[in-house]
C-alpha cells in the first residue's frame, strides 16, 4: 500500500538514477580526447508500477508508478563503421608504406641528367665509336675505360641501394610482425575479460574500447579481419588462418627465405606460409618483391646482356699489340698468367698466332693464322683437341708438340714456359684475349681489372697484328641498335628506359592510391566519430538535465520529510 515512506524511498532512487547519469556525463566528458572512446549514455526507464486494484475504494483501481530505474549504461557502437574503416585503413596503411619505400630510391632511376645510366649507356657506345675511328690513340683509349667504369659503377650502385632498401625491410617486416604478435595477445586477454562480464549481464563498455583499438592496429598492420560473437568473444583472421580465438592467439614468425636472396617470408607457428594482401606487411612486401624486386632483375637483365654480348665480340678481336712472341730458333723462358703459349705438329712458313683468354673462370688456347682463322694443326700430345678454343688443364704438366716446342702448365696458373721451337721459318706470336667485363650481375658487373691497369688490351681489330684495324670497335658501338632485350624487339636503351617509365608509372600509383585510401579513411573515421565521440556542447546540455533531476529528486525528499513531520509532530495524538 502506498505511503509516504514508499514515496521516500521512490525520490531516492531518483536521485541515484540520475546521479549514475551524471556519473556517465563525467566518464564522457573525461575521456573527450581519448583515443578510441566511444561515448556512453545512461538509459534511463520508468520503474515497476504497484497495482491497486482492490484497495480500499478511497485508493480507486489502477497502477501508479515507483519512479526511475538505471535500465544500462548504453556503448555508442559503429560495428557497421568500424568494419568499413578497418577495411580502408589496411589498404591505406599498404599503400602508404609502399610510397614511403619507393620514394628511398626513385632518384636512383631519374633519367633528367648525365648522371642518369640512359646516358650513361650512350657516352659508353659512343666512346666505341670515337674509338673505331682512331684505335691506337691512347686517350681515346683511356677515356672509353674510363667511361665504361663510370658505367658499371653506376650500375652496382643502383642494384647495391635497391638491396639496401631491400634489407632494410627486413628489418620492418620483424617489427610488424613481433607488433602484430603482442597485439594478439592483448586481443585474447581482452577477450576473456569481456566474455566474463557478458555472461553476468553487464555491458564491458571499456574493455570493449580497448579492444577496439587493438582491432583497428591489427588491421592497419597486417589486414586482419575480425568477426563478433554474441558472446563477446572477437575471433581475428588474416586470410583465413585464425590469429586470435576467444583467450587464445597464436603467433607468426619470420625465416630466411633461400629462394629469395634469403630475404624474410613470414609463416605461422605450424609452419603455414603467410601471404599479407592488405595492410602494412602488405606493403613491405609489395614494395621489396613486387617494385624493387622487379627494378633489380630489370639491372639484372641489362647486365647480363652487356656482359654477354661485349664479352663475346671482344673477345673475338685483337688488342693493338702482342704480349709475346717467338721466332725460329728462340726460345720463350717465361709468359705471364694466361699468354699461353701453343705449338704445332708442323708449321709452314708464315706467320701464326697464339691467343689466350679467360672464359668463365677457365683460361682457353687456340691457334689461328694470320688472319685471324684457325689454323688446321693438331697439337700431338692433345690429341682430341680440335682447332678452336681450348681449355688450359688444370692439373698442369709439360707437354711435347714433337716439333721442338714444349708447352709448360703451371697448376697454380702463375705462369707458362715454352721452350725449344726449332722449327722451320715460321714465327709464332702470342695474344691474350680479354673479356671486357667481369661478372654476371646488377651487383658484380666490373670492367675487367687487366683492361682498367692498361687500356692497350682493349680489343679493337677483326684480325691480329693490325693496330688501325677498327672494325670490332666498330661492332661493339653497334652494339647499341642490336635488339637483345624483350625476345628481340628491345635494345638495351629502349628496354631500360620503357622500365624506367614503368617504375614511375609505380610510385605515382602507391602514392595515389595511399592518397586516395587514406582520404576515404579519414571520411568514414569522421562518421563513426560523429556517432561514437564526444560532444562537449552536448554533454554539457545533459549535464544540466540530469543536474535539475536531481534537485528535484532532492527537492521530493525534502516535501516528503515535511509531510511526516506534519504528520508525526503535528497532528497531536492523532499522528502518534
């Protein structure tokens, strides 16, 4: 039945209801600046109404009500929002990266200067045109070298930046992935903590909070997905292998991969290869494999193509002068590493030549005459040995021609002795063929260390003994418009500066695309924001409200107050 005590107890509960509302309006107001809080609001409803129906006819019939009860204290929720800036913020943060690690080395590949290896290229053939034109002159001589030093300089040190920047990101993809591990973990703890208070009916808005931002990092850095369960438990996927589940995550782990240059991959702790396709692991590995990776094969290619084709038309030609040469009746004591000097079963009166060369490691002999053919003889102690080039044994060891000329293999490769040619009227001279580059890579191209200390071993003759003989320097200018890139539709100008737009072509899309995603980014973290953040004005006209509650609350206690007081102290007997 109610009475005036009901009615106290009825503007208590106000005022603690209302007190929770300002309680909430301050918790708002605190956290109007803190990163990932979305604001709550408490719901207040109308509490259980008292029936009176048959009371006494004095009362009448119905219901009156008890006051106002705290139903929850509401979360502002943007699960709609939050999956749709997840999603933008993991092709942001992928782009953004990846235009961050293209830019370390787009100067690298401008070509709006001399400096630039398009140049760079063309003063290399041009120096072996000037030189066809003149091959005894010694400047010539020396600037070619020198230009073509410049060359593979400027080669090695793209490729040695381009695997810099490479390793670098090594270092970045340990990082993320060490970041992305710990965030897991802070994800299942979060996880248990929120799955408790759901199951005693209470709403975790904080932990909930917290999580949320986790959430948001973990997309950023390695494109994860996350799905909500009813049960307060958020389950984190990256391409469908499970990161966290309930109170449990499992942890990535980065190796050495040997098929790529021993670069890092990135697997699960069972074993499974992981391959990000958004967010900044993406990124990394967009940039370092995809772009970089292509620009370094593109070095590759180029080298490998100048290195194969100048070393082999150099080596088919003449220096301007001979190392060595025998006479009948001399004899050679001593020939430098490679100037191997050969014999013959019999040589007819003429003139013969020796050429030596490196190739692939292998020191190699042939003889020729004097225009440059092979001459058909047989040495009698090779025999097997056809007329063409030659590997040089190994092992070493003296060998007999059985006409006076004895050929002496040092194992060590320091030096070969010819003595004792006797015979005829023939002369013998002896010519190292050079390969013009070393190397077999972007990283390891080099002019030939024998042709940096003396420009005079620069082939520049089709046949031997001819100092003004400029037809192979000739060639190797022409080189220029030989179409060995691309399945031969490239020369090796066109093709590097076609990679050189398509590089540009890359960095404009990854900044671009970080611009873009970012700007959609930021517009749908500005909705969630509008519904999740705090507005002081409008916390503050809260305030106010829920402030008047309570004094009127307040205000009900004190009339009720004054009507026992009425009653008990003023109403004589009859109130006692």
């Amino acid at each position: 039945m109610p009475n005036l005590f009901a009615g106290v107890s009825l503007a208590l509960q106000s005022m603690l209801s209302h007190q929770a509302a300002v309680q909430v309006i301050e918790h708002n107001v605190a956290n109007a600046n803190t990163e990932g809080y979305k604001r709550q609001e408490a719901v207040l409803k109308a509490g259980p109404a008292i029936s009176y129906s048959g009371a006494s006819y004095l009362m009448g019939v119905g219901q009156l009500g008890t006051g106002v009860v705290v139903d929850s204290i509401r979360r502002f929720s943007t699960d709609f929002y939050d999956m749709r800036y997840r999603s933008e913020i993991q092709s942001a943060a992928q782009y953004n990266l990846e235009s961050s690690i293209l830019s370390q080395i787009e100067d690298e590949f401008s070509e709006t200067s001399s400096s630039g290896l398009v140049s760079q290229l063309d003063s290399f053939w041009s120096s072996w045109q000037q030189l066809s034109v003149d091959p005894s002159n010694s400047a010539l001589r020396a600037e070619l070298v020198d230009v073509a030093n410049t060359l593979t300089q400027a080669i090695q040190s793209r490729a040695l930046n381009i695997r810099t920047v490479q390793a670098e990101q090594n270092t970045q993809i340990t990082q993320r992935v060490d970041s992305i591990n710990q965030l897991a973990e802070q994800v299942a703890r979060l996880n248990g903590e929120i799955m408790r208070v759901v199951s005693l009916g209470e709403q975790p808005n904080d932990l909930m909070d917290q999580r949320d931002t986790l959430l948001d990092e973990l997309a950023k850095v390695s494109g994860a997905s996350v799905s909500m369960q009813t049960n307060g438990d958020a389950i984190v996927s990256i391409n469908g292998h499970v990161l966290v589940q309930s109170v449990e995550s499992f942890d990535l782990e980065t190796y050495a991969d040997p098929a790529n240059a021993n670069l890092y991959a990135i697997r699960w702790s069972d074993g499974q290869e992981v391959n990000p396709t958004s967010g900044e692991l993406a990124g990394l590995f967009s940039a370092r494999d995809g772009v970089l990776g292509d620009q370094m094969q593109v070095l590759d290619d180029l080298s490998n193509a100048l290195i194969t084709r100048i070393n082999e038309l150099h080596l088919s030609g003449y220096a301007s002068g001979k190392t060595s040469s025998v006479s009948a009746n001399n004899t050679i004591t001593s020939i430098q590493a490679g100037e191997l000097a050969t014999g013959q079963t019999e040589l007819s009166t003429g003139q013969y030549f020796i050429e030596t060369r490196q190739n692939a490691g292998t020191w190699q002999f042939r003889v020729v005459d004097a225009t440059g053919t092979p001459a058909s003889i047989q040495l009698t102690d090779l025999s097997g040995y056809s007329d063409d080039w030659q590997d040089i044994p190994a092992s070493g060891g003296s060998y007999d021609t059985g006409r006076g000329l004895t050929l002496q293999f040092g194992t060590d490769s320091s030096q070969y002795t010819e003595t004792s040619y006797t015979t005829g009227a023939a002369s013998v001279q002896f010519y190292e063929q050079q390969a013009f580059f070393t190397g077999t890579d972007a990283l390891s191209i080099a002019v030939n260390a024998n042709i940096l200390s003396n420009s005079n071993l620069l082939a520049t003759a089709t046949a031997p003994n001819q100092p003004g003989n400029g037809d192979l320097a000739r060639a190797l200018a022409n080189v220029r418009t030989e179409t060995l890139m691309n399945g031969g539709l490239s020369t090796i100008n066109q093709f590097y500066t076609s990679q050189v737009a398509t590089f540009g072509v890359e960095v404009n899309r990854a900044s671009t695309n970080a611009t873009d995603r970012q700007a959609i980014a930021d517009v749908i973290d500005q909705q969630r924001l509008s519904i999740s953040g705090v507005n002081l004005n409008e916390e503050a006209a809260k305030l106010v409200t829920a402030q008047k509650a309570f004094e009127a609350s307040a205000r009900l206690m004190t009339v009720i107050d004054e009507m026992l007081d009425t009653i008990i102290n003023g109403m004589g007997l009859v109130g006692r």
